[in-house]
C-alpha cells in the first residue's frame, strides 16, 4: 500500500471543494454553515483510491483571505498541490498566496486545474493557459501539467485522476523509521469512544495499545483505535490520513496544532534558530528585526517575536538567519518547515526551515558558522556540532531522534561513524564529544596537579572537591566520566595523577623514622597525634599527614583519628589473641588489658578496634571471639 497526501490551492469560489467531490464521490465541506454560505471555511477531507492500491489523501483547504491560517494548518503535510484557477476568474490574489506558501514549504510537486472550462470559450482557456504559464514561473509548478476540468460536466476527470495517480508514483514517501508525528487538526467525540483526533501522520509509524504523548501539554495516554478514511486500523503509517481514538483524554485538553507523538522523544522549546527567505514580491514592506509576526508550522498558528541575525530588516527576496522567541511553547524538530504572517495587516511575507529547535545562547555579533552548519552540512556534521554544544549534559540518543526529523537508522548510523572517526565517546548513555571530554580531562588533570605540587604529602585529592568544579553534572555521570580518565586514579573518595607517588624530603623521612620510634617503644600505651606532636616537635598537621602515610605503607596501623601503633606492635597484639582465644572463647576488658600490659584507657579503643574489624563481637561485658580468625585480612585492612 502506498499513501500520498494531495493539498489543493486556490482562490475562493474557484471551486475547489466541488472538484474534490467529483474526484472522490465525497463532498469535503463537512459543517453545517459551509453547505449554507457555499464557501470552504475549515479544512476538508477525502480518499482517492486506486486498484493498485494507491491511497490519496485529499486535504481541501478555504480560499478566503481571511481563512488563510485553515489553510496553512493543512498545508503542511502535503506531498503534492492540486493548484485550482477557475476558467471564469483567472488568476486571483489567493491564488498568489497559496502558491507562494507552497513554494515556501517546499512542495516538490503539483498540478494545475482550470477549473469551470464549460463556463467559457476553448480561445479564453488558451489566453487563461497563457497567463498561468507566466504565473508560475520560477516556481515549483513551472513545468507542471496543466488541465482543463469542469466538475459539473465531468470533462477531463478521469484523465486528471490519472495524472494524480502519475503524480503520485513519483512522490518520495514519508519516513516510517522517524519518530511518529501527527500534528492534529481535528478534535471531536463519538459516543461510546470518547475523543478521537485526526492528522496527517508525517513520520514513522502508531499501533492500537501504543502509549502517545500529547504535546506541548505533555499528557500521556493511549491509543484505543486507529482509523483511515473510515477503515480500521491495527497500524497507521506515515503519509497516511488518521484518527486515533485517545483513552481518557477529554475533548478539552487538545486543540490544533498539538502533536500527538512518542512519549519522551520530542522536547517543547520557547525559542528556535531558523533560515528564512523573504517573498519576492516587491510591494511587500521589509520585515523589520524584532517586529512581532505570526508563525506557522504544522497544523499550529503562534506569535513570535522575530530577531534577524546580522540585520535589522529582510527586504523582499532576501535570505537570512533569524530566531524565533514565542511566549506559549512549540512542537517542533530540525528540518520543519514554516510560513510566517505580518502581525498586522495579515499578509504571508516568508518563511523557511527549522535549523536548531534548542539552540544555545548566542552572545551578540556572534558568528553564525553553526547555523551553517545546520543548514547545509551532512547529518553527521550536524550531529556533532549539537552534541558538541551539548558540552558536558551530552545527549542520549532519544534526545537527538527527537531534535531532528532524521530517520533512526540513519542516526543510528551517523553516531556510530562518530565514534569509530574518534569525535564521539559514549558514557552511561550519553554521547559526548571528544573535544568537550578532553576540556573536562585537562581541567581534571590542571587541579590534581596543583593539589599535589601543593600537598606533597597527601595521597590524593578529595573527589568532592573535583565535584564541586562541574556542579552540573549528575553525580553517577561524574564518577563514570573520571574513570575514563587514562591518567587518574580512584581510590575511594581519593583521585590522584597515576603518576603522582608521596615524595619525602630527608627531613620528613627523619621525622617518619622518630614517629615511628616513639610509637613502638610506647608498646600499647601510644600517644596521642596531639601528644605525638609536641615529642616530635612538629605542627599537628604535618604529623596527622606522615602517619597517614605511614599507614598506607602499612608501616602502622591506625586504631582511630588519634592512635596509631607500629606493624611489629600490632603483630604482637594478634599473636597474643590468638594464644588466649586458643583456650578461652571469650574475654573481659580487664583480661584485655592485661593481655597488652596496658591501662583500661587505651584497651577500650583497641577493643573498638578489634570490634569494627569483626575479630571480636561484644556480647554485654565481654567479647567473644569470632570462629575464623581474620589476622591476614585484619593486616592488609587499611
């Protein structure tokens, strides 16, 4: 089955809804007050179907001036334009209008329509042919076919049903592997269903049961049902037309414009860089930089505040860079197209492509090479310049899927290319890149290098302190980026250069020797780190640093912040345990103390000792030895 979206175009009265009915059987001025005044006022909607299984969707739009913003929200998910100019008429300013805003989306393809060819002479329908052949030039229906009909009469029908179906075959088809889109642009209720919504699906694919976010309100729910022009559904692909039967979602809660699309794919956005092209049309008055406009994008009509990079106006014709800034929030991707209005009076006046949805912040006469970028580089330039402005936030890639309208796999692919080139890393999900990683590395490096040419003695640097530098970061990210750090190491709360040992001056190697000899003539009775200090004449911190060190030497072993006890002392402790425990299970602070030939003073934080280092286990009064005895794992503990 292929889907094809076909849009018409036109004045109003040139008629275009009564030559969708002659197509399609199906009259698409559905409301009660289009029958009545004869005029199109919202869109309409009709199937073509062809035995080779060629469904086109008709989208018919209003031709009043004044209905414009219902046009533009059908016009945005055509693939082709039935281009209708009444024999009677000719050319008239909405024929003009709609033209240019299909020229500005990008329609690739279309027809032309003389519509109401019974209502004049065959030499006035060669004189019309003439003035649409100079209508259209330089536009996207410069070599289109172009058609005499009367859908009163039915003449030249069937052959125009043959070059749509013609047409159609050439159309490129929607992406089915992007994130699903729908823009909606209608919302009703059916009893027994509850609210249904309806849209031209404009990427990837939907499923009954499928969970949905509704955008930019961010509710999430589910799909009851799919339908397409009154068939139902399983699956509903890109470029169909659909209606989703939403659960427990009221009528409410959805207008048009939002987009119904892949829960947490999409991000809302208030602001959105842009290239923009000007309309030709020399009556037309400057667009004027910061000047209010009304944007279109999609089935959704906003106001924006426009601000022109490197101008202060775009004349007709003129091409730019610019930045939108909206109050309310948009539903966008990069690569969108959009149409923009003059505030006041109404009037299309330009419009472009969608570069950057989320951009950075931009400092004034900034150069704009990214937007450049964003415009004509291939996707895997585009993508890592976003996830190098990303910085350290990085990106997953359900945030780039959701930035750009770029088929999956072909992301899939360009992240991959990026990370065998060497541009991209990947950490804990997120891609980074390279030249950001190697920014966070050399600033990690910078500070450890310092902390060690200014704490010698110190064997690393406290990673809160690392921390507090990229405070943005989330603390598992963190620690997952400073491993892959080839020239630190970890260790605990500790980060040190690899490179980095503990360097003592001969002074210092003294003092470790003194300490050390203090400590084991004191046997079990150790000063404390205060008491330590003043024996070796030197300031508590200095003294707290070398038996640290010392311990990490495992030539003491540190009983708690304030006592230390030499290797050989500590040997001498375990050997005595073990003798006593060999004939008694258990023992009392007072048999402990004489085991050491100590005070009760210094045999309770030896006991504590023991304790956290499940050698013992106080049971009331007395401590009971554990069964396996834990020497050689209690001698490797600090």
């Amino acid at each position: 089955m292929r889907y094809v979206i076909l849009g018409t175009a036109g004045h109003i009265d040139h008629g275009k809804s009564s030559l969708v009915k002659a197509l399609t059987g199906t009259d698409p001025d559905r409301l009660k007050e289009e029958k009545e005044r004869g005029i199109t006022i919202d869109l309409g909607f009709a199937d073509l179907a062809y035995p080779d299984g060629l469904r086109v969707g008709i989208v018919d739009v209003p031709g009043h001036e004044r209905l414009i913003k219902n046009m533009l929200a059908g016009a945005g998910g055509i693939d082709m334009v039935l281009m209708v100019i009444s024999a009677d008429e000719g050319i008239m300013p909405q024929s003009r209008e709609h033209l240019d805003i299909c020229d500005l989306l990008k329609v690739k393809r279309g027809l032309v329509v003389i519509n109401k060819s019974d209502l004049v002479e065959k030499d006035w329908l060669t004189l019309i042919e003439d003035d649409i052949r100079k209508f259209v030039k330089g536009t996207f229906l410069e070599d289109a076919e172009i058609i005499s009909v009367s859908s009163k009469t039915g003449h030249n029908i069937d052959l125009l049903k043959e070059r749509i179906r013609e047409l159609s075959l050439s159309v490129e088809p929607k992406s089915v592997n992007g994130v699903f889109r729908l823009p909606v642009d209608r919302i009703f209720t059916l009893k027994g269903f509850g609210t249904v919504i309806t849209g031209t699906a404009i990427s990837g694919s939907i499923s009954v049961d499928d969970a949905v976010e509704i955008l930019p309100g961010k509710t999430v729910t589910k799909v009851r049902g799919l339908q397409s022009h009154g068939e139902t559904l399983k699956t509903a692909y890109a470029g169909q037309r659909v209606a989703i039967n939403l659960q427990g979602v009221s009528k409410d809660e959805i207008q048009r414009g939002d987009v119904i699309t892949a829960p947490d794919r999409i991000k809302t956005t208030r602001v959105i860089d842009a290239e923009i092209e000007a309309l030709k049309d020399p009556s037309i008055e400057a667009l004027k930089n910061r000047s209010l406009v009304h944007f279109h994008t999609g089935t959704s009509e906003l106001v924006a505040r426009i601000v022109i990079y490197d101008k202060e106006e775009l004349k007709p014709g003129e091409k730019g860079y610019c930045q939108f800034r909206f109050k309310t929030p948009v539903t966008v991707m990069a690569g969108d197209r959009y149409i923009v209005r003059r505030f006041s009076p109404l009037l299309t006046i330009g419009g472009g492509e969608i570069l950057d949805p989320s951009p950075m912040r931009r400092k004034k006469n900034e150069k704009l090479q990214d937007l450049r970028v964003f415009e004509q580089g291939g996707l895997g330039e585009r993508l890592s310049l976003k996830i190098l402005q990303s910085g350290l936030d990085g990106l997953t890639q359900a945030d780039i899927e959701g930035w750009t309208r770029a088929e999956i796999p072909e992301i899939q692919k360009g992240l991959n290319s990026l990370i065998s080139g060497g541009q991209l890393i990947r950490c804990e999900g997120r891609f980074f890149h390279k030249a950001v990683f190697d920014g966070f590395c050399a600033r990690v490096i910078a500070a450890l290098s310092g902390f060690h040419r200014d704490n010698p003695l110190k064997p690393g640097m406290p990673k809160e302190n690392i921390r507090a530098m990229f405070r943005g970061v989330e603390p598992k990210l963190f620690e997952a980026l400073l491993g892959l750090i080839g020239q630190a190491a970890v260790e605990k709360e500790l980060i040190r250069l690899k490179t980095f040992t503990i360097s003592l001056t001969d002074d210092k190697r003294a003092l470790k020797d003194k300490i050390h000899k203090v400590l084991e003539e004191a046997e079990f009775q150790p000063p404390s780190t205060d008491e330590l200090a003043l024996a070796v004449s030197l300031r508590k911190p200095e003294v707290n640093e070398l038996l640290k060190i010392m311990a990490s030497e495992k030539s003491l072993v540190r009983i708690n912040d304030s006592l230390y006890i030499p290797m050989t002392n500590y040997v001498k402790m375990m050997e005595r345990l073990k003798a006593f425990s060999s004939k008694k299970d258990e023992m009392t602070v007072g048999e402990f103390r004489d085991i050491l030939g100590t005070t009760r003073k210094y045999a309770l934080p030896f006991l504590e000792y023991l304790d956290s280092s499940r050698i013992t286990l106080r049971v009331g009064e007395v401590r009971k030895f554990l069964k396996k005895q834990p020497q050689d794992r209690v001698l490797t503990k600090e």
